[in-house]
C-alpha cells in the first residue's frame, strides 16, 4: 500500500500564519503587511453585495503574525498597485467617510 508521502505531492499554496482577526481590531494601528491574496469572495452575502472579491492579508501586530479578510474594494485596488519589491511595509488601516484605506 502507498503512503500519501511517497507521491511528494506539495500543497499549491503557501499558507498564511496566526489568528484571524477582523480588521476592526487592527483599524488605526500600526501594522506591517507580509503578503497577500486576493482571491473568489467563498462568502454569498458578499458577492450578492457587489463584492465578488476577497482580500487575504499576512499581517505582524507587535511582532505577532495575524490574518486578515476583506472585501473592501478600495483596499483590493490600492494593494495591488504595490510592487512585490515593496514587501513588507508598514502602514495603518483607517476608515474614511465609511471607506477602508491604507495610510
């Protein structure tokens, strides 16, 4: 019998690391951003709002990795304009007139 082992099978993605927190709790702090993706929103409230995307974020509080979901369209589109020679970097998550934005 064959072991899963034997196959060297690699998973396709790199996992990110931490807790999930909501990003209420990171909202006007300061926070350096390792990586992330953006991916199919799983959510169906969310797509049937508009939002068909989901922004996956690697994230460091005080030296302690998190991760972070969104939809937030403003903050898809302006993470995507970062060069991948601009990781990591740090920044703050406000929200403005009822927008998510990085500072």
């Amino acid at each position: 019998m064959n072991r899963f082992s034997q196959f060297n099978i690699k998973s396709p993605q790199k996992g990110f690391e931490g807790d999930k927190v909501k990003i209420e709790r990171i909202l006007n702090k300061e926070i350096i951003i390792h990586e992330y993706r953006i991916e199919e929103s799983k959510i169906k409230a969310y797509r049937e709002r508009g939002s068909e995307k989901c922004l996956y974020l690697q994230i460091s509080v005080n030296d302690e990795l998190h991760v972070v979901f969104t939809s937030s369209a403003a903050l898809i589109d302006m993470i995507s304009q970062v060069p991948q020679s601009g990781f990591p970097f740090m920044t703050v998550i406000i929200k403005e007139n009822g927008r998510l934005k990085f500072t």
